[in-house]
C-alpha cells in the first residue's frame, strides 16, 4: 500500500466523503483544500499518490501537478474535475498526470485506480533497482568500482539522488570519473528512456559553444550551411552533461542561465522560442566557488546548478580500489588486445599502489593498457611498471618519509619538493598544492635548490 495519499479539493464534503473511503480502504490520507496549501503538504509528507481536483483556488489541479512532478517525478497524480472536457484531460495527461476522472466521482472506478496507481510505482521502482543492477554489472570494468569509503559513500549519495530532477555539480581532478558519475545519475533516473547528451566545453571556442548548445539557422555565421538542432534539442527530456562548465565564456553564461531559469531559448541567428525540459549534470575540475569569487563565473548560475554537489575524490585518496581497478583493467585490455593474463605480480602492484597517480583513474587505465600491451607473459611484472613509478616507490612514497635520513631543513625542504614533484610526475601546480605552497614559491625554490 502506498504509505499516504494526498487528496487536495476545496470542497469540504467532497474532501470528508474521499477520505473516508479511502481510509476505509486501509490507505492513509492527508488532505489539503488548495492547490498551494496541497504543494506545502506534498513537500512534507513526500507522498506517492496525490488525487487532486483541477478547479481549485489559489493554485489549480494542473499547475500542482507540474510542480509536483518536477519535485518527484516518480509521483503519481490523479485528477477530478467537474468540467470534463476532453481539452482538459489531454493538457492534463501530456503534463504526466497518471489518469482523469469526472465528478460525481465513481468510487469503484477510483479504488480501482489508486491499485493500478500502486501497482504502476512498485513496477517504477523495481525497474530502477534493476538498472541500477544492470548499470553496476555494466560499469564493474570501470572506474565506478567502488572498495573505498569514499567511493562507497558517493555512489550511495549518486542512487539517492539521481531520481529527482535537481541540477548536479560534481567537482574534481581530470581523470577521476565526473563523465561516469554522470551518466550514472541518468541510468538510475527516469529520464533514462530519453538521450543523454555529453557536451566538452572546453574543447570548443565561443561561438562554436553557442552552436553545439542552442543549434543555429541557416546562415547564422560563415559555414552554417543547414538550420541545425543544438544539444538542448537532443537532450529534451533527458539529461545534458556539461564537461568543464568552468571554461565557458560569461556571455555563454547568460545564455545558459536563461534556459535553466525560463526553460527556453532561440538558435544562433534564429527568433523563434524553443521550449525544453533538460536535467542538467555539469562537472569541472576546478573550485568552482573560487571563480565565482575572481568573477570568471556568474554566482547566479552557480547557484543554478549547484543544487546537488558531488565531490570525485582523487585516487590517490581511494588506494583501496587501485587493486580492483587494476584487475578490471587487465581483463578489459588482455581481451582488447588478445593475450590471456593471469594477473599481476605482488611488488609490481604494490608500486602501482605507493604512487600519487596526478591523472588519476585515467592515467592508471593507461599505464595497465601500455604494460599489457608491452608483456611477453602472461602476468604483469614490475620490470613493466614505468621507471619514474618505481622511482617514487623507492622513493619512500610519499613526502613526509622523504625526509628521512636528512640533517638539515634546508635538506628537509629540497628532499620534499622532489618527492612531491616526483609523485605528481613533474606538475608543478599539483605539486605546489600538496605542499601548501604557491606557484610562484615553487618555482623559486627549484631555481634555488637547481632541482632538475
């Protein structure tokens, strides 16, 4: 049984008779005599099934219904009206209503209804469950594998919240998996039936950004051959994944702004008003706050899309999945490159898992690939395992026991900006993050100590 149904209708005794009957029917019921008071309570009480009349003061049965299906779109609605035209069940059917009923309202009719309601969610849910399933044994071989707490605590974090229609924002370094965590918080929605469009902001200039985004007409700049749709025409209904959102120009800002707040926008060197309804999931890997603090990005479009936030953490922040990830990365490449590989040896492994890894999951996906690639047997070696990552496991692994050994702070301090450097494999800035210094000291200090 459904845990509460709303019923929302300003007549008193229509709202006392329904209630009765369905409470009869062992359902608990909530009610409400408008439509806004309706919303307050549905946000309160979060139920599945809401049966709603249309004509309501304040706010009407279909307007409800929008605002309710874009909190939960998993929500049932059944509407009543006493006006039973068939303009009315078609706006309010396109709109997701579940079903249309007339008054007098037919109690058989409705207890019928609120069953296959019922039965409807339960399949919805079911269906969920079991792509989030198929999407877990789909990706396994990825870099959703999940041995970390952090990565755990995440894709817990992800499954909650992929059901609802919230923009996300998910933050990290190059590498980690943002594109993944994206697609999916689309295979566990219910826009999953629809596209899911990907789009790198940073791989395109300005004008070519607007094009890709919004489409264009015919004409609309020099090689606009054809009137072309953008990705917000693809993605309607679906989910639009905006890769590096921080590189965007503010003019594009605006423009992007626009359609997440109004749900409309014109194609570059068009003027008709194309409406759409896109989830949007964007993904930087800079602090994106920070930007909005230097101006390079508008605040009210952070706040726009910054109504979930999630946080890729590192993998040198997650060392519990390297193992795992390095055996799905040897099955994937041996069968790519058909060799039958029994694994990787213990100390060639434990190299692999001393390291920083600055690329992340995608660098390590790159290096099994290359020592499989390069094997002549059947198990990955540590004669395989690239020199400067075994150089950093010899090394100590990390900064802090770099220091052994040393008798003064000036050794101290060389002996730290060489290992940092080593682990994050000669980037200078990641290297002047970890050790809590700027760019501009870093520098100076290799100049000064001739650090090569």
């Amino acid at each position: 049984m459904f845990e509460t149904i709303l019923l929302v209708e300003d007549d008193s005794n229509s709202r006392k008779g329904l209630t009765q009957f369905l409470q009869a029917l062992d359902y608990d019921v909530v009610t409400a005599a408008n439509g806004k008071e309706g919303f307050d309570v549905f946000k309160e009480e979060n139920p599945d099934l809401v049966i709603a009349d249309i004509r309501m003061p304040e706010m009407d049965g279909v307007t409800l219904l929008e605002k309710i299906k874009a909190e939960k779109p998993s929500a049932k609605v059944i509407l009543l009206t006493a006006y039973g035209s068939v303009e009315d069940a078609v706006k309010s059917m396109k709109k997701g209503a579940f079903y249309y009923l007339t008054k007098p309202v037919n109690l058989e009719e409705l207890e019928f209804l609120v069953k296959k309601a019922f039965s409807s969610h339960q399949l919805e849910e079911e269906n969920i469950e079991l792509r989030r399933e198929l999407f877990t044994e789909k990706y396994h071989e990825g870099t959703l594998i999940a041995e970390s707490p952090k990565m755990k605590e995440l894709l817990k974090t992800v499954d909650k919240i992929a059901v609802s229609n919230a923009s996300v924002l998910i933050e990290g370094e190059s590498g980690t998996g943002k594109e993944l965590i994206a697609r999916r918080i689309h295979e566990m929605s219910y826009r999953k039936q629809y596209p899911f469009i990907a789009v790198h902001c940073a791989a395109l200039t300005e004008t070519l950004l607007s094009s890709e985004l919004f489409g264009h007409e015919k004409g609309a700049f020099t090689g606009a051959g054809d009137r072309r749709k953008g990705r917000f025409e693809r993605a309607h209904q679906g989910s639009l994944f905006l890769d590096e959102i921080g590189e965007i120009s503010r003019e594009t800002q605006v423009k992007l702004l626009r359609v997440l707040q109004e749900g409309e926008f014109e194609r570059v060197g068009g003027t008709k008003t194309i409406k759409v309804d896109v989830r949007l999931i964007a993904a930087t890997n800079k602090t994106l706050i920070a930007e909005v603090q230097k101006q390079n990005f508008r605040e009210d479009l952070y706040y726009r899309i910054n109504v979930i936030y999630l946080k890729m953490p590192p993998l040198r922040e997650r060392k519990e999945d390297i193992r795992p990830l390095v055996n799905a990365f040897i099955r994937q490449y041996g069968i790519q490159n058909g060799k039958k590989l029994r694994g990787i040896e213990k100390d060639a492994l434990e190299a692999l898992t001393s390291y920083g890894w600055p690329g992340n999951v995608r660098e390590l996906k790159n290096i099994i690939e290359r020592m499989i690639v390069l094997s002549s047997s059947d198990t990955l070696t540590l004669d395989q395992v690239p020199e400067d990552i075994r150089g950093f496991r010899k090394a100590g692994g990390t900064a802090s026991s770099a220091i052994n050994g040393v008798t003064t702070i000036t050794d101290a301090e060389r002996e730290l900006i060489k290992n940092a450097l080593l682990e994050t494999r000669g980037n200078k800035s990641m290297a002047a993050d970890k050790l809590g210094i700027s760019r501009r000291t870093l520098y100076r200090k290799i100049d000064e100590y001739q650090i090569g």
